[in-house]
C-alpha cells in the first residue's frame, strides 16, 4: 500500500471537526475520527476505486458523518487534500489542487 500523506489544512479540517463533534457529545469526536481512518484504509488498499471529481481528485465520503476525504492517488503515495464537509463550498478545496 502506498503511503498516505495527508496535507496540513486537512489535518486543521480533521482536528476542527474532531472537536466539534466531541463538543456535541464526549466520544462522538473519536467516532468520527474512526470513521476517517476507515476511509484513509480504504483509500490506500484501492486509490483508484472512488470517483474522480475534478480533474485527478478523488473522492472517497465517510460512512455515518457527511464528510468527504479529497486525495490524489499519486504513483508512490496518497495525498489527501482536505478533509471536507459536504455542505461547505467546494471552491475552498479546489483551490488546494494545483
């Protein structure tokens, strides 16, 4: 499997949303959290398996909670963009693609 590296504003994204489901109830913000890493893991077995939703960016959306991970299956590695709530506007993660 090829590595995952994942950029800082999806960390920030990641951290931001962990802490506002934790603040909704103590433990939700860990279940989300588990919810990305099972992303992650499937993304990493199978990069190309998820839809392509601009240009080479896929996407690949969390079971249970409405976010979406954005990644470029690169040929040595995974890099995930953002890590996205479906209602924010995809202008900001586009952006990001270079």
């Amino acid at each position: 499997m090829p590595p995952v590296r994942i950029r800082p504003e999806a960390l920030d994204e990641l951290a931001e949303a962990w802490l506002w489901y934790e603040g909704q109830r103590e433990g939700l913000g860990d279940e989300f959290r588990s919810c990305v890493d099972v992303a992650m893991a499937e993304i990493a077995r199978e990069p190309l398996m998820w839809p392509r939703v601009r240009g080479d960016v896929r996407r690949r959306m969390t079971r249970r909670f409405p976010y979406a991970v954005l990644y470029l299956a690169e040929d040595d590695h995974i890099e995930v963009l953002a890590v996205f709530h479906s209602s924010r506007s995809p202008m900001e993660w586009k952006l990001r693609v270079r």
